[in-house]
C-alpha cells in the first residue's frame, strides 16, 4: 500500500462523501479507492469511515485523522511543487465562481486582466447566483457576498457592500419620500430576490434590527428588472449597491432611508482550506486587490 496514495484516497471520499465520485476525481474504479482505504485502517487499527447503503461519514477517529492527513498532503504536495518550481508562476486552468451580476460587471474584467498577465493560465469564469461547492464542481476560487457560513474554506475579505432602497424622482414627487421604514407601507414597493426569498424588508432603528412587511406590486428574480422597474416609477426597490450603481450615477434613481441601512455585506474571495495555496490562485486574490475597488459602502 502506498501511504500517500492511500490518505489522498481517504481525504477524497471524506470531501465528496462517497466512494463512487472520490473514485471519479482519481481516475481510479470504486472498488481500487475501497481497497486503498480498507488498507489504510488496517495499518491504523481503526475505522476512519462509517459507511451505510446511502452515505459515508466520518467516525470520530476518521474526523481527527481527515485533519493530520489533510496538513501532511499538504506539505507533500508544497514540496513537490516546489521542486517544480511551480509557486514562483501561475500556470495551468483557473476556474473562479461569482454571482451573475457582480461576476458580469466586476469579476469579468479581473479576470481579463489577469489572463493578459499570465498567459500560461487559461480560466474559466462560472456565473451563478447558487452557491457552488468548490470542491465536487472543480472550481478554484469563489467570490461570495454576504456572510459566510461555517466551512472549511479559507476566506480573503476584499470589500463590503451596502444593501440600498432607491426610487425614481419622479416617484418620489408623486408620492413623498418615506423618512421612516415604517411609511413604507404606503408605497408601492418591488421585490428582488431569489425563489423562497423573504418579502420583508429589514432596517436598523435606534440599535435594533426591524423588518417591514411589504406587499410588493412587482417580484423579480432579476435585479435588472427591478431596477428598470423602479426607473419607470414603478416603486420603491431594495438591491445591492452595486445592482443600481450606474442608475444612481445617471440620477435614474436616488436613494432614500440610507440611516436605517443595516450593516454593509462582507465581500470575500474563498478557496479550499489547504496549507499550500497555489500560485494562481494567488495571484488571482493579489490581482483583485491590486486592480479592484470593490468597496460599496459610500
């Protein structure tokens, strides 16, 4: 049995949470990635996997072993690419994940620049509002708005961003200004969001969070649409600051209840939890940083 081959087995099962995809992503047959595993808790005495007709899991032995032997990979594969010389410039396929929108708008043109700089790597930028698992969709790094749950991902914060109720003028002087949350409720009102989302709206007044039931006259899952919506004088909208961004600039839309806004959104860029972090991926957080001002919260 070779040790390495047979940990690599082992952390590859406990990510994808099965023999038959761990097997895929080797290039190996299910029973060859059993075999590897099987050997492996026989030289330790112990059962590192408990395995049912329809899940794999981790035993707690298998939990504390998953960490040593995630850490001795690491430094495996750190040495190797280092004889390599494969840290001192990014080479190989880059592929990076971000929300439709803001990927379209701000990550695109990152990642344009990056492939000017690097012409080794080539990249694959995937735009999707779900949240991806890095590890089984084979993608290297993610940009992520919003507060990140508990994972093993490591997390680089490289802006903030408001969340925003705008209006058109037009509206506003039919209508009147809202000063409050609570006048809300005497305005027509456009809900963006994904399926299942909240219709409330939620605001911070003397220190404590409250939420505005609202009763919208349009829904959209697109911001697109709600924001063009709100241009035509359709209502008061809540988006992203960046969503309504080029509107404000135009005086499309104005925004109103900014001292209610809650606290500004964490953008973060997130890869897998490894010691050693690639150089493209690297250079790729080095770059956004470099070239990008994603800071939403003026």
């Amino acid at each position: 049995m070779d040790r390495i081959d047979a940990m690599q087995a082992f952390v590859t099962v406990a990510d994808l949470r099965g023999f038959a995809p761990a097997a895929r992503k080797l290039g190996l047959s299910p029973s060859g990635v059993t075999r590897l595993i099987a050997a492996l808790e026989d030289r330790l005495g112990a059962r590192l996997l408990q395995r049912t007709t329809r899940s794999v899991t981790l035993t707690d032995v298998g939990a504390r072993y998953l960490e040593r032997a995630r850490r001795i990979l690491g430094d495996v594969e750190e040495a190797e690419s280092e004889v390599e010389g494969e840290l001192t410039r990014p080479g190989g396929r880059l592929v990076v994940s971000a929300p439709v929108g803001f990927g379209r708008l701000h990550v695109s043109p990152v990642m344009s620049a990056y492939l000017m700089r690097y012409p080794e790597v080539s990249g694959e930028l995937r735009l999707s509002d779900r949240i991806v698992n890095l590890v089984e969709d084979g993608v290297d790094l993610a940009v992520r708005i919003g507060h990140l749950a508990d994972s093993s991902l490591v997390a680089r914060h490289v802006g903030e961003m408001r969340r925003i109720v705008v209006a058109s003028s037009g509206y506003l002087r039919a209508r009147g200004e809202p000063m409050t949350p609570a006048a809300i409720a005497s305005h027509d009102t456009v809900q963006f969001g994904g399926s299942g989302a909240s219709p409330d709206w939620r605001f911070v007044e003397q220190g404590e969070e409250i939420r505005i039931a609202c009763t919208p006259r349009f829904t959209t899952n697109s911001a697109d649409a709600a924001v063009q919506y709100a241009e035509q004088g359709g209502g008061l909208t809540r988006v992203l600051a960046y969503q309504a961004a080029e509107s404000l600039r135009a005086g499309r839309l104005k925004i109103v209840l900014a001292e209610f806004e809650q606290p500004l959104l964490p953008i973060h860029v997130v890869y897998p939890t490894s010691r050693l972090l690639s150089a493209k991926v690297r250079s790729f957080i080095d770059i956004v940083t470099e070239l990008s001002d994603w800071r939403f919260g003026r």
